[in-house]
C-alpha cells in the first residue's frame, strides 16, 4: 500500500499534460505455478503451490505517445503441499506473497497491450515448515497482456494474464538438504476495473 500511495503523490508533482492522462488499477484473481521445491532425502519429495488468490494496485504514467511506465503492487494468499514417494500428500505451511515490479506496457494486437517488468517478492509466513527461518525475498521477472472487456469514459474493465518467474529456496530447506535452487513459473488471470485520469 505504501508504494501506491508513493506512486500517487508522485504523479501529483508531474505536469497536468501527464497526469491527466494517469491510470490506476485495482484487481483480483487467482495464480498458479510450479514447484516451489523437489529433491531426494531418503525418499523424493516434491513441495508445491496451491491455487492463490491474488490482488493487486497498478499506477502508470505515458512515457510516450503509446507506452506506459508504471508499478504493480501484488498480494497472494498461497497454501504449499507435500508429496513424499510412497505417502499420500498433504497440506503444508500457508503463506503471503507481497510482491513490487516496476514495467512497461503498450499495444501489441488491436485492443490487447503487452505489459514487461521486473521486482521484488517476498514471501510472509509464520516461522514452520519450509518457512521456519523466515521466507526469501525473491528477484521476480514478469511479462503479461491486458485486454480491455468493457470500456465507459474514465472506468474500464480488464482480462489480465500475468506470468513470473522466480528461482526459489530458503533456509530452512538448505539446512535440511534441499540442495537445488528451484526455477518456478507462474501464470496468474484476472479481472481488473482501471480509472485514467
């Protein structure tokens, strides 16, 4: 919240040319991904990501006649689960994902606009499981596409695809011998309701 409201007092020192044309975002939606972990310790095991549902803050600005320059600010509310080789899974240690890219977005394809970035993500958990020495904060890459679903004046809603890439450990799991850093990938839909100035 604290880079949103940076990002609009900002905008209040720009030049009326650009701030007329501001754009703020508010949306909602669900992320999916990969893997957070997997390796061998006796036995495989594999620790991964359920179904998060994931809201978000957007800010821009025109940086030319046709692209944009802004920040997302995200919050994911994830549920990790546990396959051991030979037992059923189960669920493990819940967790929030707060996470702060910076990017850029124009048009691509008629209506639709591409959206690129890069930032922050950490990852907020009570102090078990995978978490139980804290949780990382992540270098989080990022591309996307918005595609306007209604248009009224000012207000519009938007389809959102989000994907970001992240390489994922902790502490805890390197102290109990989870040796790799794991690539994980996740794809993220929504719907977001956009005001321009």
């Amino acid at each position: 919240m604290r880079f949103f409201t940076t990002t609009l007092a900002l905008a209040a020192l720009l030049p009326a040319t650009l701030t007329a044309q501001a754009r703020y975002s508010f949306g909602a939606g669900a992320t999916g991904g990969t893997k957070l972990a997997t390796d061998r310790i006796f036995q495989d095991i594999d620790i991964t990501q359920r179904i998060a549902p994931t809201f978000t803050l957007g800010a821009s600005l025109p940086v030319s006649a046709r692209e944009r320059a802004g920040i997302e600010v995200s919050l994911g509310f994830g549920k990790t689960r546990i396959k051991e080789e030979g037992f059923s899974a189960y669920d493990g240690v819940s967790y929030k994902t707060l996470g702060f890219t910076v990017g850029a977005d124009g048009p691509m394809l008629k209506k639709l606009r591409y959206r690129f970035g890069a930032g922050l993500t950490k990852y907020l958990a009570d102090k078990e499981g995978i978490f139980r020495q804290g949780g990382p904060l992540l270098l989080t890459l990022t591309l996307g596409s918005d595609y306007p679903v209604i248009t009224s004046g000012k207000v519009g809603l938007v389809a959102r695809l989000r994907y970001n890439y992240q390489r994922f450990s902790t502490d805890e799991l390197r102290s109990i011998g989870f040796s790799r850093t794991q690539d994980v990938h996740q794809l993220g839909l929504g719907l977001a309701v956009e005001y321009t100035r």
